[in-house]
C-alpha cells in the first residue's frame, strides 16, 4: 500500500510538509517527509528525510547546490525513522529554512 498527503505548516511563511509512504502491512517499507517552501511562482526543496536505502537518512539542500549528501538519522525502524522526521520538521521548519536561506 502507498500514501502520500500535504500539510500547510505555515501559510505566511510558505512551509509545507510533504509525506510519502509505502508499507507491508503495518510495516513500512519505504518513505519520503519532505519539508518544501512555497515561494512566488517556485516550491524550494529545504530538507529530505527518506528510507529510500534501507535506513534513516536526511538530506539537506542548499540554494547552490542543491541536494547535499545523505546522512545517518535515526536508529530505528523505517516506520519509527519516518514518525522521528515528521515531528523534526514540525518543530524546526523555520531553523530549516533559515538556515537554507544562508547557504
């Protein structure tokens, strides 16, 4: 089975959060939470946090350069690794994208 949905974190700000999942039953078996930011006529990438590997990683993206390489997140599950980024981005999409902002 796969999902996906859109949530709106901040309307002023143009923060949203993107999440994508498949799974075996109650197992996931791969994911995507993606914090995008809505900008004039453009969706900037800020961060990606994805299973696509097997394990937990995160990727940040700079306005230069783009997607920076992926590193080591979360220790659990696929399931838990996509629940840990879902609650990271919510709490922090504006450090996020500050911090996008400066790159």
């Amino acid at each position: 089975m796969s999902a996906d949905y859109l949530r709106i974190l901040d309307r002023v700000l143009g923060a949203r959060l993107w999440v994508e999942f498949t799974s075996e039953g109650r197992e996931i078996t791969d994911y995507a939470v993606v914090l995008l930011l809505k900008r004039r006529n453009a969706t900037e990438t800020i961060r990606v946090y994805d299973g696509a590997h097997g394990h937990n990683e995160m990727h940040r993206y700079s306005r230069n350069g783009g997607k920076q390489p992926g590193a080591p997140f979360h220790s659990g599950t696929l399931g838990e690794g996509m629940r840990g980024a879902i609650k990271e981005v919510e709490a922090g999409y504006r450090e996020m994208i500050e911090g996008w902002e400066r790159q």
